[in-house]
C-alpha cells in the first residue's frame, strides 16, 4: 500500500507531536492531513512581501488554532551592502550612504557617522554652533516625520484609515522643509564632517515657525482620534507586553524601553549637538504594551516642535554665522548653493576658485577627488534616534576612505523583542505588537 505524500504541507516529528509546514495546496487533503494529530500545530509564512511589516520582513509562525505558539523573524531580504561600500569611498561620500539605511530618519544617520568623523579628526569642538544647531533642528523635524510613519502605518494596519492620512498629510509638511533647505525630501546627505552642507536659505526660519504653529494645532486632533478610544485601546491594551527586564536583557531602547517606565534618552543622558541646553521632558509609560508606546510617541511630538522652537530663536541670533569647520583641508565641498538646475558649487565661488587662485583650484580638485585624511583610531558615537540607540563604530587606518564603519541599528536590536512580545498571543495582535517596535528594515538589513 503506497502512502500518499502531500507535495504542499511537509510535516516533521516533535516532542510535542507533528508539526505540519503549509506551503498551499488543496484544502481539503490539508485539513485531513491535520486532523490526524492529536494538536494541531501550523507554521505559516507571514511575508516577506506582507502589507503589515515595516519594509521587508518576514515572521514565521508556529500556530496552534488561533493562538501563536511560536514566533521568528526572517531578515536580510533588503540587504544593500551599505557598510562595506562605505570602505570604497572617501569620508564624505560616506554620508552618501549612510543616508539611506534608516531611510525614514537619514539625518540621524548622518548625525552619527560625522560625529564619529569629528571625533577622530579632533575637531568636534571646532564645528561652528549655527551648523550644531542646524543639526538640531533638521534632527527633531525628522524625528517629527518619522513618528508621523510609526503613528499613521500602526493605525492603518489595526484598521483606522482617517489617523494614517492625517499624519501622512502633517509629515508632508515637514519634508516641504527639507527640500526647502537641503534640496531633498529623504535622503539628503545633508550634514557633513565639519558642519552642514549648506545654510538656510532666506525665509525658511519663518516657514519653520508657521508650520511649527500648524503641526502643533493639527497633531491635537490626530490625538483626539485614537486616544481614549475604546476601539483602539482595545486592540492596543496590555497587547506586546514587554517589561523592564525583558527589554533590557535584549537591548532594546528608545519608545519601548520607555513604555517599561525608564526614562532612557540619550539627549538627556549622555547629551550631544548641545541637547543640555535645550528644554525637553523625556516622556515615558508604564503600561509596557502597544497602547503606551503608541502614547509615547504621540507626546514626543510636541517635545520636538519645543526644541525645534528654540533652535529657530538661536539661529535667529546666529545670522550669518560659519556652518562649516574654518579648515579648508577639510570643509568640502565648499560654498554650495541652490541652482535653477539642483545642488551644486555658488557661481561665484567657481569664478573665484577658476579665475583668481590656482592654489585654490587645485586643492578643490585634490578634496573632491582625493578626500581628506582621518588619523588612524576608532571610536563610537551614539545618538537618540525616533527608534533608539543609534551607534557608528567607525575606524580609521589613516587614510581617505573608512577602514570600517559598523552601526548599532536600533531597529535590529529592537526586532529581538517580537518573540517575546507576541508568542501566546492571537495572530490578530501581532500586527500591533511589530507596529510599535517600529521596525525600518532600510537600517536592519543594511
């Protein structure tokens, strides 16, 4: 008597009975293949294409009935090389890169690669404050762009359609004032070892004030559409618990480290970019689910539009001060502007550079092409990113390009918490509970 073997549902032996794999097939021999356990254990696939993860993950789940038994996380499938190629390119260039892991937070990236830069070239005091506080400024914007994705996407994937549009509407308001200042929307390889790779064009201190004033009345009645309501607490509440322990024995920080009830943020602990003189409250919960990371993030945003507020007062008494470091050997590229055709050299600073100084001109050719040298070393720099700890380990041997450069991506680290967060919980609940890990694969996988 031959046994008939399903081609769609492999199964395997376990100390707890056979575990089926389903891949697809008929139904209906699938079932009766199942039915023959005494359990019923199903691994499925949910991913790596799936409208409810942040970029391309991929859960494997081990389910009993409705309840998950087991839970992993399958990554790499966005894999870009990113820290390797940064070793083929100058120091410079690697803001290039380094902008586009996290790509819905590439200023911290950049914030963390040229503070590490700084650091080894023994210039970190020596960066000018306007470029410093600029970097605030770009900083919490982003920081306010990036929670406009975590809030709009977590309530879109539990269901709430109205909540995602808004934030996406006030988000766009925010990358307005990015492509107003840098040229770009995402991805602006903006702030560069030394200072920043431009200065504010005319009016844009006064846009940023306007939109400060909209977003601070239009994130009030975001609020008003979830918070306090039982439809939302009731797919939020006391879902993805993680506690203290758990969450440091894991190392996960940022929103939910602060959901357990600790006050971590390195803007207040270990401070950087000046953060000790500005005025903020670190906000926690002590829920540890979905619901207090979802709140956590919904008041970090008037935190930001705060110190947004006072970086603008500063640049105002700032006005045409340096943004960039006084050493020519090092500020590059010099004097940009924007065209009518895009970012690129002032048309003055090419006459002058072309047509009165050929030292100039041959040092400009020599940092462009060539790069500056770092001293050789190592250090790590760390910075509070919307999803935490974001660290660069950068090492140098003493030349123009990176002998390596290595990230402690928040987003990595963080990911480790979804098996504790979601085995013994319904597959409806995981949804929620990876939406407040806010995981951005750009950063995991890079």
């Amino acid at each position: 008597m031959s046994t008939y073997t399903d081609p769609y549902a492999s199964s395997r032996e376990t100390t707890e009975g056979t575990v089926f794999s389903v891949t697809g097939g008929d139904w209906d021999s699938l079932v009766t293949e199942i039915g023959q356990a005494k359990e019923e254990r199903v691994v499925v696939n949910m991913g790596p294409q799936h409208p409810s993860t942040h970029g391309v993950l991929r859960l494997v789940l081990e389910l009993e009935g409705e309840t998950v038994t087991e839970v992993r996380c399958g990554i790499g499938y966005l894999h870009t090389g990113i820290e390797k190629n940064i070793e083929y390119r100058n120091w410079t260039q690697g803001v290039t890169f380094v902008t586009r892991m996290d790509y819905l937070s590439p200023l911290f990236n950049e914030a963390a690669y040229c503070l590490g830069v700084e650091k080894l070239l023994g210039i970190a005091n020596d960066v000018p404050e306007r470029a410093t506080v600029i970097r605030v400024l770009m900083m919490e914007l982003n920081r306010i762009s990036s929670h406009m994705v975590a809030l709009g996407t977590g309530a879109l994937e539990l269901g709430a359609l109205s909540p995602m549009i808004f934030c996406f509407r006030e988000r766009e308001k925010v990358l307005d004032i990015f492509e107003l200042i840098s040229g770009l929307r995402m991805n602006m390889a903006y702030i560069r070892p030394g200072g920043v790779q431009q200065d504010l064009p005319a009016g844009a201190l006064a846009k940023i004030r306007a939109t400060v004033k909209d977003l601070r009345h239009s994130f009030k009645d975001n609020e008003n559409l979830l918070v306090g309501n039982s439809i939302w607490i009731k797919r939020t509440e006391g879902i993805g618990y993680l506690d203290l322990a758990g969450a440091t024995t894991l190392g996960v920080t940022g929103p939910v480290l602060r959901s357990t009830g600790l006050p971590w943020d390195l803007r207040k602990m270990q401070p950087y970019c000046g953060y000790e003189n500005y005025n903020f409250d670190v906000i926690t919960a002590d829920t540890c689910d979905v619901y207090g990371r979802f709140l956590i993030r919904v008041n970090e945003l008037e935190q930001s539009l705060r110190i947004i507020e006072q970086a603008v007062d500063k640049l105002e008494k700032l006005e045409g001060a340096p943004i960039m470091v006084a050493d020519k050997k090092i500020a590059w590229p010099a004097q940009l502007a924007l065209g009518g055709d895009g970012l690129g050299n002032s048309l003055d600073h090419i006459r002058e550079i072309m047509g009165t100084s050929m030292e100039s001109l041959i040092h400009h050719f020599k940092l462009v092409t060539e790069g500056f040298r770092v001293p050789a070393g190592q250090v790590y720099t760390a910075i509070e990113s919307p999803r935490g700890e974001l660290g660069a380990h950068v090492v140098s041997d003493g030349g123009t390009r990176p002998f390596r450069v290595h990230f402690r991506e928040p987003s990595f680290n963080n990911l480790q918490s979804t098996s504790a967060m979601c085995e013994g919980s319904m597959v409806a609940d995981i949804i929620g509970a990876v939406a407040s890990i806010d995981p951005v694969m750009g950063g995991v996988d890079r």
